[in-house]
C-alpha cells in the first residue's frame, strides 16, 4: 500500500488550529481594528519595532504563520471538495493550497529573518 | 489489488455506478450544514490576517513612513469592513475549535470519561490568559 502524506498535512491543520484560535482573535482586534482607528492607544513605531526585534517574537510569529497557513491549506481544500464537490480538479487544487501555504511561510521567514 | 479509481473509464458492457446527484448547494439546506461550511470558511479568514500580518512586518521593517501608510490602509473602510467579518470568523474559529477539544481527546478516568467541561474550560482559561498576555506586550510597549 502507498504511505499517505495526509497525516503529516494532518498534523499542521490540527497545530495551525490551536495556534490560530489563541493567538489571532487578539492579534487582529488590536493590531488592525483597535490601535488604528485610536480606540485603544498605539504602541510607538520605535517599541514595536523592538520588540518585533526578539528572537522570542519573531519565533511565535513565524510559528504562527506557518502553522496558520498550513491550517488554511488543508482546511480549504477539504471546503472545495466538500461544500463545491470539485474533488476532480485535486492535481489544481492541491498545489495551490500547500503550495500557497509554502510559498507564504518562505515570506515570512525572509521578512522576520531581516526585519 | 486494484484501486478504486475517481473517473474510471466506463465502457457498454460496463454501465455507469448509480451516485445520487446532490446539489452543489446543499449546504444551505440546513442550519447545521451552513455553520460547518462558515466554519470551514474561517480558514480563509485565517489566511488573509497572515497576509495582512506579513504586509504588517515588511512595513515595519521598510520603516517609519512605509508603516504610516500602511495605517491609513488599515482605515481604508473596505478594509476596516473586512477585518470586522474576520474578528468574526476567527472568533467563530475558536470557539468552533475549543467546543471540538473534548470531541478529539477522549480522557477517561476510572474508565468514565471526563466530562466535556473538564477540557473545554481550560482550554477557554488559557485561551483569556494568552490574549491577556499578547495584550499586555502591546498596549505597555
């Protein structure tokens, strides 16, 4: 029988799901709705910019994208064959997920590599 | 072994499997059926707050003016209606997530298993501790 990926692809859904849903409900709240619209006061460019700079931060930002994204890929591509039922379109589908999901976290780790 | 194949090739002395046809709507045919598709299209959300995110850094990296742009973009109001929709969505994405915990590890004690609470209320507490934290690194920087 030919070994599956899927419980490899399994694994990143699942640790994407848990990362997603502690950290972003109030990454997203504050970083793009509450500090710029001025409900909440902003961090200085400067300080933020600090500590983005920790190895800690960006480590959990990195994590955070990668897993997340991995998240969006398998869960995504279970919505199409799923809810559209267009499982026959697999070899367009599957790479546009995964391969969007490695192409997103090769970004991410140039970004905070050189940030 | 033969697999099962997706599209095999039918031929006259071969006739075509019976597959009932279901809509490619069918999931608004009931309110259970539309909440595990909204709950499947968080995911889209989740991807769009890394894209964001990702514009977010290389902005700040670009530097001070680069990052004053991309404030104002963040009041355009298209994307302030955007990231509205995906406060809800991954809102919706963890408690969705949290409910599912006691579904997916089934711990039992004494045989029993434990009850649902016992793993979702931790799972809401480190939840509140971790956007607490988050919160407290930024609103102190």
């Amino acid at each position: 029988m030919k070994r599956s990926n899927e419980p490899v692809l399994w694994v990143l859904f699942s640790a994407g799901g848990v990362v997603a849903a502690f950290l972003i409900p109030v990454l997203l709240f504050l970083l793009f709705l509450a500090f710029p619209l001025g409900w909440l006061k902003p961090p200085s460019y400067e300080s933020l910019l600090s500590l983005v700079r920790l190895p800690i931060t960006r480590l959990v930002l990195f994590a955070l994208c990668f897993f997340s994204l991995f998240h969006w890929a398998h869960r995504f591509r279970y919505t199409l064959y799923d809810g559209l039922q267009i499982k026959h379109l697999n070899q367009l589908i599957f790479p546009f997920c995964y391969g969007g999901a490695l192409v997103g976290t090769a970004v991410a780790a140039y970004i905070l590599w050189n940030i | 072994m033969n697999e099962v194949r997706q599209n095999p090739a039918y031929t006259e002395f071969r006739p075509r499997w019976y597959r009932a046809q279901v809509s490619t709507w069918w999931w608004l045919g009931r309110w259970s059926y539309l909440k595990f598709i909204l709950r499947e299209i968080s995911s889209v959300f989740v991807a769009w707050f890394v894209a964001e995110l990702l514009l977010a850094l290389s902005a700040l990296s670009s530097g001070p003016g680069d990052y004053g742009e991309f404030q104002d973009f963040l009041r355009n109001p298209f994307v302030v209606a955007t990231n509205v929709v995906s406060l809800f969505f991954v809102i919706f994405h963890a408690v969705t997530w949290f409910n599912l915990a006691p579904k997916a590890m089934a711990v039992r004690v004494g045989g029993k298993r434990i009850p649902d609470l016992w793993i979702e209320g931790p799972n809401y507490l480190a939840w509140a501790v971790v956007s607490a934290i988050v919160a407290w690194f930024l609103l102190r920087a």
